[in-house]
C-alpha cells in the first residue's frame, strides 16, 4: 500500500505543478500579447489534462488491485484539481486588471 501513497503524493504534485505553470504562462502571455480571457482558458486546459492523464494512469495502475483504491484516488485527484482551477482562476482575475495594466504600459 505504501507503493499507491508515493504515487498519490506524485499524482497530486503534478496537478498543483501544472497549475502554477498555468499561472506562469498567462502571466507572460498576457504580458506580451494582451489577450487575458483566450490564454487563461488555453492555462485552465493545461491543468484538466494533467488530471487526465494522472487519473487514467492510476487507472491503470489500481483498477486490478482494488476498486475502491481506484476510486479514492480518482476523487482526491478531482478534489485537488476543482482545488487548484479555484485558486488559479481566483488569483488571476485578481492580478488582470495589474496584468492589462503593464500590457498597456509596455505598447504606449
């Protein structure tokens, strides 16, 4: 069992990663090109697909061992993800206006 722990805690890594580099590529792309609403859902995608792809890969890995392994794991993954889009998505409609601010400063 201790196996499944060390993968969850790696699973769960690669979400919270990916939303932080989502937070990093809006904030640059924003920076260059202005277009805040296009890249934060191009950010938003990167991290639904991070939990794609640990949610099937943990599939493939518990499904076999136990059915009830497969699901906990599937459920935190999709909590942690909800958890991540909700503070990535809060913290950038904070920093827009700030963000659209130094695009603006940057093209005068």
């Amino acid at each position: 069992m201790e196996m499944y722990d060390y993968m969850m805690i790696l699973n769960v890594l690669v979400i919270i990663s990916s939303a932080m580099i989502s937070y990093l590529y809006v904030s640059q792309m924003v920076l260059r090109k202005g277009a805040f609403l296009f890249h934060t859902m191009i950010s938003l995608s990167f991290v639904v697909i991070a939990w794609f792809v640990t949610t099937s890969i943990w599939y493939y890995l518990t499904i076999q061992v136990d059915g009830l392994l497969y699901l906990g794991g599937m459920l935190f993954n999709l909590i942690v993800m909800i958890f991540c889009i909700t503070v990535l998505i809060s913290y950038l409609v904070v920093r827009r206006s700030h963000l659209l601010k130094q695009y603006q400063a940057r093209n005068k």
